[in-house]
C-alpha cells in the first residue's frame, strides 16, 4: 500500500490539504502506528559472524527502521533450538555483541519490529490494507489540530484519535495472538 491510496479518505475531512501535507502525515501516522502496535515484525537475513568483530550492519527492508530487536538466535542447524544472544541495536540496524559469540556455532537468526523510514512511500499490505481505517484516522487528526488551516478543526480531533487508538488496541490483540484472529488459548500451568 503506497500512501497516496488513502488520499481519497482523508482529503472530505480537510478540504484544500496539499497533496505533501497529506503525504507527510500519512507518514508520520504510519510510523507512529508502528511504533504503538509493533505490529510490523520480520525475520532479516542472518548475520554471519567473524572472528573478533563485534559490530554487524543488518540488512533492513528498503524504506524501514529499527523499532527493536525481538530475538537473536545462534544456531549451527536449521533442527536445533539454538542459543539466544543479546546484542545491542540502533534504529540504524546496527547490531553490538557484547561478550562475542562464537562465530563456529553458526550465523545468528534476528527477528526485529520495523517501521516505516522517514522517506518510506508506503507500507507493507498486510498492514497497511488491514488497519487503513486507524491510519486514516490518524491522519486526519493530526492535520485537524494544526492551528490556523482552512481545515483545522479543533472539535474532531478527540474522535479520529479514538478510532485511531481502536486501530492499535486490535493490532496489539492481534500481534499477542501470533497476527491471527484466532483466540488466545491458556493453559494452566503444571505445578498449579
């Protein structure tokens, strides 16, 4: 999803927007989502470690950053559960292994949760497509609480954030539940 496919949502609410406001704060909408649901989490390619170096660059998905690291698994093979490891990261994707793995137990398996870069165009369907109504929303908020608009408009705000924030909640739920919206299944614990 490219975020001029929301354009034709937003534009009733904020009559005479410019095409790069709306841009901008589909945007940053988009990245704050992101960064509220962590709904956007991606295997990257394994980091294939040398012997006494201790940084590694990941290789993001183009128009991504860095929101945090999930896991870093260490293991020789595909069928073994591995070692975790703990670097450090940066929203660069840099990561810092501080003790050093041991390059001979093989590459290191990273999950991370992403979100949009500040030059991002759009966002992945899968999410984009399933939550457009909360970024719709949200969009339209924050173009309605800039002051002084001809589409300013203080007395909506409160009500798109909410359907916004709804948008969050369901994509938090459905991030607990593995991204499915199967429900969620407790099992008491053998010692109780």
């Amino acid at each position: 999803m490219i975020w001029s496919d929301l354009y034709n949502d937003i534009q009733p609410h904020v009559p005479g927007c410019p095409e790069p406001a709306l841009e901008d704060a589909v945007r940053r909408t988009a990245m704050r989502f992101c960064r509220d649901s962590h709904i956007w989490e991606e295997e990257l390619q394994s980091v294939h470690l040398a012997n006494g170096v201790d940084r590694y660059q990941l290789e993001l998905p183009e128009e991504t950053a860095v929101l945090s690291l999930v896991s870093a698994i260490q293991r020789k093979s595909p069928d073994e559960s591995g070692n975790e490891v703990w670097p450090s990261i940066n929203v660069f994707g840099l990561l810092h292994f501080s003790p050093l793995p041991d390059p001979d137990q093989g590459p290191v398996e990273v999950r991370a949760v992403l979100k949009p870069s500040r030059d991002a165009t759009g966002l992945p369907d899968r999410i984009g497509l399933d939550y457009d109504e909360a970024l719709i929303h949200g969009a339209i908020a924050a173009l309605q609480e800039i002051p002084g608009r001809d589409w300013s408009n203080p007395n909506m705000v409160s009500y798109h954030k909410s359907i916004y924030f709804d948008g969050v909640a369901e994509a938090i739920g459905r991030r607990a539940r593995g991204n499915t919206d199967r429900p969620l299944r407790v099992k008491a614990h053998p010692n109780l």
